[in-house]
C-alpha cells in the first residue's frame, strides 16, 4: 500500500489526515448508506411495477416507433420522481438543452417568465435573453423578471408582491448554487415558497431545475408541489453509465408540450428512436443511488479534510446537504489551480494532461476545469472547477465510486501541499 501510494504521489501525511477523517466520519457515511438503501428500494419497486425484463433492453433505429424500452423507462423514471409523465431522451443534448425545450415548450409571446432564485445558471443567459442572442426568448416577447435571494432564502414578501402585480406563467427555481456563491435551496425551502406561491396564484407553472439534486434528499421537488422539473443524464440520475440526454418530469399537460417541442407537434413523445441506450439508462438509473452516495461522501471527506488545512468550506461536514456540489474557497488563484489540477492528476482517464484556466465560451473569467471523465464533460463523475476570480472558489462534484473520490481528493491535496512547500 505504502509503495502504490508512492506511485500515486500521495504524501504520508496526507494518508494520515485521510485515516483519521475517516473514522470522525463513519457517523456521516453511515447515514448516507441509509439513505442509498432507501433510494435503491425505490428504483427496485419501480423496476417492479413496470416488469422491467430483456424486452426494455433493446432499442429502435429510425423514427422510434413503439419502442417499449423507451416507453416504460419513461415510466419507470416518473415513478421515482413522483411524476404523472416524464420525457428522458438521448436527444437532449445536455442538461441546458432540456431546460430550453421547457422554456420554449412553456412560454409564449407575451408571457412572462420569473426567475425566483437569483441569476439562473450561465448557459441560460443566452436562452433567455439575459445576455444578447437572435433564438433567445426575449427575441420571441418572452419577458423575463428575476427575484433575487437574501440570506440564501426565498424573498416571499417580493414573490408574493410581484405575482400579485404581474400576471407569470412560469416561475424558474434553481436548486444548486452553480457558479454563484450562495448556497444551494433545499427541499423545504422549496416546499414553503411553492405554500406561499400557491396563497397568490393557482396557475403559475412552477418549474425546478434539479441539477445535482436527485437522490440527495429524500424526496423530489414534485413531491413538494413543483409542476415540472429538469435534470442532466450525465450527472445524478445517469448513474456514470448513461452515455448522454436529459429527463424533463411533471404534470402529464406540460410533458406533452415538451414532448411537441423536442420532436413535432402532434408526434411528441412517440417519436424518438433510442439508438442502443435503452439498457444504459436503466443500468444508470440502478447504479445512480450508490453514485450520488460516493459522491456524497467524496464531498464530506474533501469538506473535512480542507477545513482542517484552513480553507473555508461549503457545506460543512454535518450541514444537510442539498446537492452534491461541495464548494471550497481557496482566497488565490495559485491553491484553486493546483488544487483542480492535483483533481486531474488523479483521475483514471485524461491524468497526464493537466488543465489550465482559459477562456471558455459564454464565461466572463478565466474557468478551470478538471475532468478526467469516461463520459466527455460528465460531472457525476470526479470532478472540479472554477472561475479564476476572487475569491477563488472550486466547485467539486462527483465520484462513480467512494475509493475513486477518496484517491482524486488524496491526490489533489498531496499536489497542493507539495506546491506550497516550494
Ligand atoms: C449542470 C447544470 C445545468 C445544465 O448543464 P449542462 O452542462 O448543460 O448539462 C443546469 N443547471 C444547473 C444548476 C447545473 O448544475
């Protein structure tokens, strides 16, 4: 063991704070194995009540026509999200891609649109027309109104006021922090702001972005009352298996009018050939509890393990967690680098190229990204990331297995470390 951790580049000192957080931590990872059980239970009687058999896992080519692995996943999914009706399509491109279609499926000319959870994530600016773009919403009359957070919470006062005086077909809440430095809203937050939503207006369309957040809590935000909610196959719900797509779930109408957007008016989701994904999915969707467990645990041991060596964290270890995002704010761009690169370095794909902040597209800063994934740009898988900005903050998520997390985070603070020495 000594000799392979050598090989790695992991310091003793480093093993040693490991041994030690672990067994501080066995309380926390012991609840978060309570609560992968219970989210596999889930899956399982879902599996059950859909007779999930061989038949599921074949696919179509073409059209899609009557493809009965599709169909039922669909099912089976909706299910566990607490859905009346779910889209979950290899033909989203991405997790922003499904958001779009919602948007676009929801929203007319003339409607308006309220976000409720501050500036919505960075690849939405374009879609709505916060920042300039000829296929925006605002090109189409959409308007858009924000609501931003105090103190991390919902201003109900202001959402209250605002519904009274606008007329809003869609309300926008997204759930984790994205680039922002807030934190991320749990379940009862958004189950008292949809009680206050509801005391004003019956009809806004409640939409939830759902990122990062399936299987965290024990519930989903259409179990608290959301009409419709949106989430990435390459992070929670695709287990590390699902090779790419999206899932939109809620009230049967508005999956519909998502369904028409994404395909053809009047094909909706009966179209839609799944190309081999079929069994994927449903391997994903099995795996997924364990995943987000590993990513669970990834994140305390790294909240732990950092806070001891000074930096400021979030959330803490015991804080309820609302996602799998864990957020760790270096104060300079020197620890951010190294830290995200260290990420990297101890990946199992991609280890030997080290990142470099640069200038992505539709970013104001210089971003680093480290993600040495099997699945190009997946983030349930170990990964980290940041703004080269102050003050400095990496956002880490992920992790298929809890060795593979444990090992990225050895590594990267082995890295760090050794870089501060010099
Ligand atoms: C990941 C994410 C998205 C979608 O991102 P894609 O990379 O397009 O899948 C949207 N909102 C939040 C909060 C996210 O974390």
């Amino acid at each position: 063991m000594k000799e392979m951790f050598q090989e790695l580049g992991v310091s003793e000192q480093v093993q040693e704070m490991v041994k030690e957080a672990e067994e501080v931590l066995q309380p926390e990872f012991k609840k978060i194995d309570a609560l992968a059980e219970y989210h596999s239970i889930k899956v399982l009687n879902a599996f059950h009540k859909y007779q999930i058999s061989e038949t599921h896992l074949g696919s179509t080519t073409g059209y899609g026509y009557d493809d009965i692995g599709r169909d039922t996943i669909e099912k089976v999914f909706a299910e566990v999200l607490g859905a009346e009706d779910c889209l979950v399509r290899n033909q989203f491109i991405s997790g922003s891609h499904a958001l779009t279609v919602a948007f676009f499926a929801l929203l007319r000319p003339g409607d308006t649109l309220l976000s409720i959870s501050g500036e919505p994530y960075d690849t939405l600016h374009e879609v709505i027309g916060i920042r300039e773009n000829p296929s925006s919403l605002a090109s189409f009359k959409v308007h858009y109104s924000q609501i931003d957070l105090i103190n991390d919470n919902f201003d109900i006062e202001k959402i209250q006021s605002f519904l009274k005086e606008h007329k809003t077909k869609v309300i926008e809440i997204q759930r984790s922090k994205g680039y922002s430095t807030r934190k991320s809203i749990s379940l009862e937050q958004i189950e008292e702001v949809i009680q206050k939503i509801r005391e004003v207006d019956q009809d806004v369309i409640i939409m939830v972005d759902n990122c990062y957040c399936e299987f965290v809590s024990e519930y989903e935000p259409l179990q608290v009352g959301a009409d419709i909610i949106v989430g990435s196959l390459i992070k929670n719900l695709g287990g590390g298996i699902a090779p790419n797509g999206a899932y939109i779930a809620g009230r049967k109408d508005l999956v519909a009018l998502a369904a028409d957007r994404l395909t053809v008016p009047g094909e909706g989701k009966e179209v839609g050939p799944s190309l081999g994904v079929n069994k994927l999915l449903l391997q994903g969707l099995f795996f997924a509890p364990t995943v987000v467990a590993s990513s669970l645990k990834t994140a305390i041991l790294a909240s732990y393990l950092l806070e001891k060596l000074g930096y400021t964290v979030e959330p803490k270890v015991s804080d309820k967690r609302a996602d799998i995002v864990q957020m760790i704010t270096f104060g300079n761009p020197d620890d951010l680098i190294h830290y995200c690169q260290g990420i990297q370095m101890g990946s199992y794909v991609d280890a030997h190229s080290i990142p470099i902040p640069w200038d992505m597209p539709g970013y104001e800063d210089q971003v680093i990204m480290a993600s040495g994934s099997f699945t190009q740009g997946s983030s349930i898988e170990l990964s980290c990331d940041g703004p080269i900005r102050p003050p400095y903050i990496a956002y880490m998520q992920g992790a298929l297995t809890y060795p593979a997390g444990k090992l990225g985070v050895m590594k990267a603070i082995s890295y760090l470390l050794e870089t501060k020495k010099v």
